[in-house]
C-alpha cells in the first residue's frame, strides 16, 4: 500500500513525465531553484529560512557536495539533516534530489558566491 501511495504521488508530481535534465543543461543557479534549495537555502544560498538552516554561499565545494550527499542518503548527523533527509523522500514531497552531477554543478556555484 505504502509503495503505491509513493507512486501515485511521484505522479502527481511529474516525476514519471517530467524531462530528465542532460548534464551540463543548467547552471548551478538554475538547479538550485529547480530542486528547491532555495526555498530553504534562500536566494544566492545565503538567506535561511530560519536559523537552523545554514548558510551555505562561499563555502568549499567538496564540502558542501560531502556533506549533501550524506544528508541525501539519509546518513545526516544532526536533526536538521534529517529534516532535510525527509523533504526530499516525504511522499507529499515534489522536489526531486539532485543527480550527483547535479549536486557538483549546485555546489560548485554556492562555493563561487
């Protein structure tokens, strides 16, 4: 029943019929917003919405794109990770986490602002 539920709102979300993303077809910029960082990372990574949201402009990009990927995979240290962990894998969710090169392209263009 679960997995049904998971489907039918994967659908509901577009995921089964919305175009797959070449490598390299957006900027960091627009993937941020495409997979809705922004909407908890504020505009430019650097306006949380609240102050358990860090701020993520200049810092390195292994960094973030280590610490992303361990959030993503649900292996997040802290109760905010989990948080985030549970944004992208909620069925009511309809942001799609980013592919890893994706997130490469993400990262490195938070690093840069």
């Amino acid at each position: 029943m679960k997995k049904t539920y998971i489907v039918l709102s994967m659908i509901a979300c577009g995921f089964m019929t919305a175009p797959v993303l070449a490598e390299g077809s957006k900027s960091g910029d627009e993937l941020f917003k495409y997979h809705g960082c922004v909407n908890c990372h504020g505009e430019n990574a650097s306006n949380p919405v609240s102050k358990v949201v860090p701020k993520l402009a200049g810092k390195p990009a292994d960094e973030l794109f280590s610490k992303a990927k361990k959030i993503l995979s649900g292996e997040g240290e802290s109760e905010e990770s989990g948080i985030m962990h549970a944004a992208f894998y909620s069925p009511s969710s309809c942001d799609m986490p980013p592919s890893d090169a994706e997130l490469k392209v993400i990262t490195a263009w938070v690093s840069s602002l």
